[in-house]
C-alpha cells in the first residue's frame, strides 16, 4: 500500500469518511463548483450517501486547509462559468490519499470474495 508516501498527518485520515471519499472521487475527473459535486456525490454512490449542504461546505473546508483540494480563480476558470460559484480541483496530495483508499477498498472487496460474503456476479 501508498500509505508510507502519504504525509503522516494525512494517515490518520485513513480510513476516509464517506464525505471526504466522495468528495475526493467527485473532483478526481476535473473541477466542480459546491452543487455540482453534490450532484456527482448522488450519482456515484447511486443515491446511497447525499451531501447536504452543511456537510458538504464543512468537507470541502477541511479539505482545503489540508492542502488536499484547491480552489481555483476566475482566471483559470472557463469563460461560461458563474462568477458567484466557488470551483474547487483535487491537488495532488488528495489524489494520493485518494488513490490509497482505493487500493485499501479493493482489499476489503478481495477479501469478501475469498470468504464468499459477495459473488462475482453482484457487480
């Protein structure tokens, strides 16, 4: 596993609360203001965890200051974008943690295979 390339004071977040795993994966294939990552947040885990607001300002809050997301200026922003929107885009340390708790999940999933609590098939 990544976890000894992960700065120790990222480790801890190990393992990732579903607001941050969902954040973190939502802005792994580009920028997104605050409601399109709710959006994207319902539409990976298939309506199963939602964000609201609270929850979703105060995760993207904490990601900032842990240098794991960014927000990026107008000036890097498209022309068509709402000025009154916060866009916010995954740095590399979030995408290292995030990528460590992939590996950790694809484990776990391994794991259930060989003891037979999930078939194949289920996908």
């Amino acid at each position: 596993m990544k976890r000894h390339q992960i700065p120790e004071e990222l480790q801890n977040l190990l393992p990732l609360t579903p607001a941050v795993f969902f954040v973190l994966l939502s802005l792994s294939d580009g920028e997104k203001h605050g409601y399109a990552i709710m959006q994207e947040i319902a539409t990976l885990s298939d309506g199963r965890f939602r964000a609201g607001p609270g929850t979703l300002y105060t995760t993207l809050q904490r990601l900032l200051e842990l240098g794991l997301i960014q927000e990026v200026s107008g000036c890097d922003a498209a022309s068509e974008r709402d000025s009154r929107r916060r866009y916010y885009r995954l740095k590399g340390a979030g995408r290292t943690l995030l990528e460590t708790e992939l590996i950790r999940l694809e484990s776990v999933v391994r794991l259930a295979h060989r003891k037979k609590l999930v078939s194949r098939t289920a996908e």
